[in-house]
C-alpha cells in the first residue's frame, strides 16, 4: 500500500476514534447518548447473581431493608422525597462495610449549583480521600461512581434517559489517565425500582471503538436488592484495592478486552499530560492565542497523541485536541 493510503485510513480511524467520544459527550442529550450506545455498542444482560466478582452480603441487605422498608411512592419529588432515600440506604449500607472493613469509601449526594452540560449525579461513590475532588462544583466524576436517581421508573423516557447519564458517568470515569479501575459499575433507581448496569469500554480495535454495557433486570426494592448494593459496592472497594497494590484481578469473569487500553504505548504520554496539566496556549493561524486545559488522555493515533480537552477562552466544554 501507498503511504499516502496509509496516513488516509489511519486518518479515517481516528476520526471514528474522537467521534466515538463526541457521541457519549456531556454536550449530547442523554437519550440520544444511550441511543447511539444501543446502536452501536455490545448490550447483555447483567445476571448479578451468576457473576462471580459480586458477593452479596445477605445480613448487611436485611439489616438496611428493614431500616428503610417503605420505599417512596412513584413519581413522588425527585429532589425532596426520592433522592434521600436512595442516598440514605446507599449510605446506609456503605456504613456498615465500612465498619466490617470490607469498604473504604464515602457516599455523597448532590451539592446543588448545577450548570447546564455539566454533569452531576444523584449519588457519588468514591474514596474519602477524593472527596475534596468529589464535592466540586461540577464534580470530579473520574474519582468516583456517579448513580442515578429518577421519581418514576415505570416512565420509559425517563429510564432511557437515565441510562444515557450512567453511560455519560461512565465516559468521565474510564477515560482518566489511568482509571481508577476498568469497570464502570452504575444504578438507576426510583427508590421503588433498582436497576444496576456494568460498562467497560472495548478500544482495542480503533476501527470500532465501542461500550460494553451490562444491565441488570429490574428488581423491586428488598433485602435481595440491599444485598446486591453491597456486593456491588464491596466489588468497587477491591477493585481500588488491587489496582492501588498492582495486584491483577483474578476472575473467570476478567476478560482484559474490555478494558480502557491506549492504542500505543509512549513512555513520553504521561510526562506529556503532566506537563500540560496545569494548562497550555496554542497559537491560532491568525495570532491570536487560545488557552486549551487538557482533561482526559483519549489514546493514541500512529503519529499523534489524542487528548480531550476545554477551550476556557471559547467556553467549550469537550474537544478533541490531537
């Protein structure tokens, strides 16, 4: 082949690598996010109950069931009745790994202060010593799980619409450089309904970078559900833990496809994202400079390295900078 085929096709590849990120962008709605994901990406079933990485812990589920028995009515305010349950339990519950030491982790609810294309969930999942990082106004969501809350599940756009907000939690989470983990672990829930979703994203092939999400089915709210929350939240807990040790999750269920991988490895990259983190000017064809504060490292093409970046000068919130 012609290097000039060449350069064109690995042109063409990563122009499908940035649009895959533009389409699962905060600027995106959430349902046409989840509908481009639903497209486009690899969907299965969730059986929580078949995997292997998350072990409900019955006791725990049955302690904060009966605490908290009496879910709120669908459809009931969204910001004064059925988000403080949902964080409540899910605090709750986090409480007590916490006190058994099977959990290190802080559960937050939402500040207030929202700006439109920012992106704030319901409930925020991380380690407490992200919580500076996590309390920002918008917060730091690659610090942490975002979770959704909505006031009536039974409501399919509003379901379809929640989806499409794990998946945008998930785009900040996976693509930090590195993650935290390789796994996205999400809820939706009314308080009445819970419905839990997995998302890794699958980039090892730049001709078709794609979402792999897992969703559960929906469950009522019951000890069974409790006890889900805390396997899941147990599950997140190790994973921290084995990536802050080195150690290699070790599961019939690992596949290390589906993982955020970089198409090249540089050993310059993160001296690079270092160095610029604080933020760099780029000089326009007409003179003028423009302020560019890198956010998140995208991956690699073959002779560039891609980066998501703002443009404080423009108030753009996503751009691909290569």
């Amino acid at each position: 082949y012609s290097e000039q085929y060449i350069q064109s096709l690995q042109r063409i590849q990563d122009l499908e690598y940035e649009n895959f990120f533009l389409r699962i962008s905060n600027t995106q709605s959430s349902a046409s996010v989840y509908r481009f994901v639903r497209a486009h990406g690899d969907f299965q079933l969730w059986e929580i109950e078949e995997d292997t990485d998350i072990n409900p812990l019955r006791g725990a589920g049955d302690d904060v069931f009966i605490n908290n028995h009496d879910p709120p009515a669908q459809g009931s305010s969204e910001v004064d009745v059925t988000q403080p349950f949902c964080k409540d339990v899910v605090s709750e519950i986090n409480e007590i790994l916490n006190g058994m030491r099977l959990s290190n982790l802080l559960v937050l609810g939402d500040g207030g202060g929202r700006v439109r294309d920012n992106v704030f969930p319901d409930i925020i999942i991380g380690r407490s010593d992200f919580y500076k990082e996590l309390t920002e106004n918008p917060p730091d969501l690659s610090k942490g799980l975002g979770w959704e809350v909505k006031n009536d599940l039974s409501n399919g756009s509003k379901v379809t619409e929640g989806k499409g907000q794990l998946i945008k939690y998930a785009r900040a989470y996976l693509t930090a450089n590195p993650p935290l983990t390789n796994v996205f672990y999400g809820c939706l829930t009314d308080g009445k309904l819970w419905l839990f979703v997995k998302i890794q994203f699958v980039l090892d092939n730049p001709n078709n970078p794609i979402v792999k999400f897992e969703e559960s089915q929906t469950y009522e709210w019951s000890r069974k559900t409790a006890s889900f929350i805390t396997g899941i939240i147990e599950r997140y807990h190790k994973d921290l833990s084995m990536r802050a040790s080195g150690e290699k999750k070790e599961s019939q269920n690992n596949d290390e496809t589906y993982m955020y991988r970089n198409k090249s490895s540089i050993s310059t990259e993160s001296l690079l994202a270092s160095f610029i983190k604080e933020g760099i000017y780029i000089r326009l064809h007409s003179g003028n400079r423009i302020h560019v504060q890198i956010t998140s490292h995208l991956g690699n093409g073959r002779e560039c390295i891609v980066f998501l970046a703002q443009v404080h000068d423009y108030g753009i919130k996503d751009a691909v900078l290569k």
